[in-house]
C-alpha cells in the first residue's frame, strides 16, 4: 500500500488556501496536460461535504475515470477525498491545512496520499516502475498551482 506525503508552505490564509485545494476549476487547470476534465457529479465550483466528482484522464496513453466523494470535512483543517468508483482497489487522499504563524498569513499544506492498485504482485511492481512516481509529480504541480494561485490573490487584495 503506497503512500505519499507532501508539504508546502503557502503565503496565505488558512481558508483561502483550504478552498483552493477543493477546488474543481483550478484542480482542472492544475492537470490540464493529462486533458482531465470533471465530466459528472461536480463538475465546477468547491467541493464540499458528501459531494463527489468523476474525473476523466490520460495517462500513460489511456482514458481512465475515477470517482471520488468527499468522506471527511472540517473546514478549514482538514478533507478527504476517496475514490468510489475507478481503477484502484483503494485510494484515499487527505488534505491537511493549518496556520504556519501566529499572523494567520501563512499556511501549512500537507498531503496524505495513499493507494491501493489492482492485479496483487502486477500491481505493487507497476507501483514500484511507474505509479509513485507518476502520483507524486501530479500532487506536486497541482500544489504549486495551489501555492501559485494562493499567493497571487493576496497579493492582488
């Protein structure tokens, strides 16, 4: 069961940072070069307790959808979302945010990812060559989309 922890400091408030994250608009733009788009469920605005989204993607050459629902919420410290419907045997993403001075400007962004793949040793080997790698760099770009987006909208208020 592969897991991946990410943290980012963002310079921003809590909430802001929070609403990003559950952003469908921005998770979209973040992950525009695998063409996934929310084609069900959710599919614009925040996400929100019990709500869920189907995403559609590329990648490694196919078109995978992916169900997840939003299964945990306590606004603005913590989410998850966890797949219903798609290719895992399991995935569950927690999202966890909390403020990184006493200022309130700065906020402590940190991921939780883990998964389950199919197909029991295939999958932990195409885990091992492929996914880890894979998963990471997307959590990645879409928390410097995050940070990016974050940081400029204070600035411009």
């Amino acid at each position: 069961m592969p897991k991946i922890e990410l943290t980012t400091l963002i310079s921003a408030p809590v909430e802001r940072v929070f609403d990003l994250a559950r952003s469908i608009d921005l998770h979209m733009a973040s992950t525009s070069h695998t063409g996934e788009r929310a084609v069900a469920g959710v599919t614009s605005g925040l996400l929100g307790r019990g709500e869920q989204v189907t995403w559609r993607a590329k990648h490694f050459g196919i078109w995978h959808h992916l169900t997840s629902r939003i299964t945990e919420y306590d606004r603005p410290l913590h989410f998850r979302d966890s797949m219903v419907r798609g290719s895992f045997r399991r995935l569950d993403h927690d999202h966890y945010f909390e403020p990184a001075d006493s200022s309130g400007t700065q906020t402590l962004m940190r991921d939780v990812f883990d998964f389950t793949s199919p197909l029991g040793l295939f999958g932990v080997v195409a885990d091992r060559l492929l996914l880890i790698r894979h998963f990471r760099a997307l959590l990645i770009r879409r928390n410097q989309a995050i940070k990016e987006t974050a940081e400029s909208e204070l600035a411009r208020s």
